[in-house]
C-alpha cells in the first residue's frame, strides 16, 4: 500500500533503474512504488517523446492518474528521461552509455493489445529484443526484469498453470499479443545468454486497491458487461485469477531488486487461495451497485450463441457498435473459457505478500467507473 513522503527513505548510493512503459497501466504504479521506497536519484524512464521535457510531462501525467504526491512529482527531472520508441530502436546506440551504467531495469513497455495491431510484433519482438541485446553488453546489470504474460502459455494448459517455458506453435495462440509475449520470452532466454534475465508473468490485472479503474478501466468493463447483460460465457462457480495493478507493482519491484532469487521466471497471480468465483464477484458487484446479484437470474451461454445478446445491447450496456462489443466478448470469451488460475508458490516463497482478492476492493472499482458507459471502458483494451 501507499507510503506518507515523510516516511520515505531516500536511498544513499541510488540503484540505477531503468523502467520503460512508465506511462502505461503497470508501469506507472511500478514508478509510483520505486518512488515511494526513496528510488528517485537513480531512476531514468525510456519515454516516446520528442524532448525529456516533454517526456517528464507525459510521465508525471500518468503518475497524477495513479495519484502521485505532488512532492514525489517534484523530485523528477527531465534528465531522467530517455527518449526513444521501440519501434524504431536507432536512438540505442546513442543511449549505450547509459545503459552501461544501469543496475536494473523493470521493462514494462509493450503493445498490449488484443486487437491485430501491425505493431505488436515490431515493438513486443523485436523493439524490445533490441533493447535487452544493448543491455545484455553491460557488466553491471544485475537484473532485466521482463514483464511477459500468464496467457501467454496458451491454451490447453492444466490449471493451476506452472510456470514452465514451453509455448504453443504462435497460431494456437487466442491472439497475437500473447504469441508475440510468448516469443520474445523464448528470444531473450536463447538467444541472450548473458542477459541477467528474469521474466514475470502477471494474471489479469484489474483495478487498484486505493483508486480502482482510475488510471485503466482495462478488463473491469468485462464484468461490467457479463452483468449487464446477466449472460456469459463462464458460469457462476468458475474461478478467476485478478489482481490490482498495485499489487502486481510492489511484487515487480521484489522481484527486480531482490539481490536472490531462486527462479528466473514468475507468476504474478492470485493462484487458488487468491482466485474468486464469479458467483462471489456477482455478490460483490451487486452490493457496491446497491443492486441484489444476479445470481439465478445468469446463463452461461455458448461462444457461438455469443451473438444473440446483440439485441440487448442498446437497451442493457448503452449505444455501442454491436460488431465491437461482439468481437470483444468472443476474445475475453475466449481467455475465460481457459478457466485459469496460475500458480503463485514461487513468487511467495520469495516472501512476497499473498495477493488480496478481487472482492476485497472491487467496491473501489465500481464507484470509479461511474462516470464511465461500458462501451467507453471497453475502448482501453483495444488501442
Ligand atoms: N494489464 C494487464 O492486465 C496485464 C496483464 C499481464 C501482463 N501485462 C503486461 O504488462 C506490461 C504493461 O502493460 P499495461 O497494461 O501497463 O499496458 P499499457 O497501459 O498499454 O502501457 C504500455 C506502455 O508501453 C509503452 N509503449 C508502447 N509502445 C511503445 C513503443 N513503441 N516504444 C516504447 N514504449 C512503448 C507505452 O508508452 P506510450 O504511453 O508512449 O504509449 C506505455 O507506457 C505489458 O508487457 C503487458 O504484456 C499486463
């Protein structure tokens, strides 16, 4: 949880952290949590931006969303700022130098998408392969910490899923994202041997603990529509692996600075102790609506029969493109029909603290989508 500035510790000798996708969803609660152990000094962000000043700005914009002190904000400098994009990598060779100097990086950048976006494999392959072959040059690194996905396992996996590096052939995958996770985890371990890599897989991230769907309203409208409509494609006793985005942070950072770690490859997960089933989200939803549960009133419906709840659109989710919101409902059909939980024995006996569950702040989670129609949320998970 969130620490008071005046119980931060600022760091003697600063660690020298690299994060990337520092205006994305993780990325800003991983930057909020490092500045909140006193990493200010030595942290520096690979930001798209035409000018670290411009850079910082984009960065202290995401870091307001995830409700940054404005006297943390403060201490950040535009000389923290790298500017490149890792779709086109010739800014490295310039930014070798300072990626010499680097303990750590936290790399959270990436197209995460389930839509067919032409840049997903350009940054999620080889932008970022790019990046981690510069960093793999250095002697001082100590750790490339690579933020992957627990879907990218693919289908067909026995849950509890365990973290293990096979994958599926890419076009098994549900979508190209998590073919192309799949396949820079796979490049980085093989082609990479001096890279000091470990990669962690979250689940689905959800919310956050304190400020809910504020800074990404990202799979939350997924509920959202399922009870609406009061039909989808999972039953009500099937279980859910979510985390808040705060949680995930805090264990990132663990698993980054940790000077020991017994894996080079973690889940991030709620895992069977941490996982809720619909039926209890359903109770928890209804209570922060003020609403009695749908319970009996819920079918569990066919992927294929998916099409049929398109005459309730309007009236049930508000005006939206039947044709999205139907293809929307296929894809995360598609991930919840998996019926995952994923395996988190690893990550806590590192000692990191056991995730909460979903029903413990998804209260938190209803109140700040209120202002938001279903169909809007739904537009962060298909940039
Ligand atoms: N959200 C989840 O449920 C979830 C679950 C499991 C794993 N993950 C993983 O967590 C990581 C972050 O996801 P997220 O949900 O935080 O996504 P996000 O909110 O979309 O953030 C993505 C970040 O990547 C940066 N980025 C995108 N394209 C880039 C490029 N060409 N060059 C440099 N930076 C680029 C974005 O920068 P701009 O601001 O410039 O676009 C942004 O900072 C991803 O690796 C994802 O696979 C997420």
């Amino acid at each position: 949880m969130s620490l008071p500035v005046s119980s931060i510790q600022f760091t003697a000798a600063p660690r020298r952290i690299l994060v990337t996708g520092a205006t994305g969803f993780l990325g800003g609660a991983v930057t909020l949590r490092l500045l909140e152990l006193g990493h200010v000094e030595g942290l520096s962000f690979l930001v798209r931006a035409a000018t670290p000043a411009e850079g910082l700005e984009r960065l202290l914009q995401n870091l307001r969303v995830h409700d940054i002190d404005e006297r943390l904000a403060a201490l950040l400098k535009p000389e923290q700022i790298l500017c490149g994009d890792l779709l086109d990598t010739h800014w490295i060779d310039a930014a070798k130098p300072l990626l010499q100097t680097l303990d750590e990086v936290i790399n959270c950048a990436a197209v995460a998408s389930f839509s067919r976006n032409p840049k997903i494999w350009p940054v999620n392959v080889e932008g970022t392969f790019a990046l981690a072959e510069a960093c793999a040059q250095s002697r001082r690194l100590k750790r490339f910490l690579h933020v992957s996905t627990a879907m990218a396992c693919g289908p067909q996996r026995q849950s509890p899923v365990a973290e293990t590096w096979d994958f599926p052939e890419p076009d098994q995958q549900l979508v190209d994202y998590t073919a192309s996770k799949a396949a820079i985890e796979l490049k980085l371990r093989n082609e990479l041997p001096l890279l000091p890599l470990v990669v962690a897989r979250p689940s689905i991230v959800v919310g956050h603990r304190r400020s809910g769907c504020k800074a990404s309203g990202s799979i939350f409208w997924v509920f959202r529509m399922g009870f609406a409509l009061e039909r989808f494609t999972c039953g009500l006793d099937e279980q859910i692996d979510v985390i808040p985005v705060d949680y995930c942070a805090e264990a990132l950072v663990e698993l980054a600075l940790k000077p020991k770690l017994n894996y080079s490859l973690y889940h991030i997960s709620a895992g069977n102790a941490g996982a809720c089933t619909f039926g209890e989200i359903d109770e928890a939803y209804a209570g922060a609506m003020g609403d009695a549960p749908v319970g009996e009133r819920y079918r569990q419906v066919d992927s294929a029969d998916l099409k049929e709840l398109a005459a309730d659109f309007n009236e049930r989710i508000g005006p939206a493109n039947p044709r999205l919101v139907l293809r929307a409902l296929k894809l995360y059909g598609g991930f919840a029909d998996l019926n995952y939980l994923f395996d988190n024995q690893r990550l806590l006996d590192e000692g990191i603290a056991a995730p909460p569950r979903f029903t413990d702040y998804l209260d938190v989670c209803v109140h700040s989508s209120r202002d938001i129609s279903i169909p809007a949320q739904m537009q962060w998970d298909f940039k």
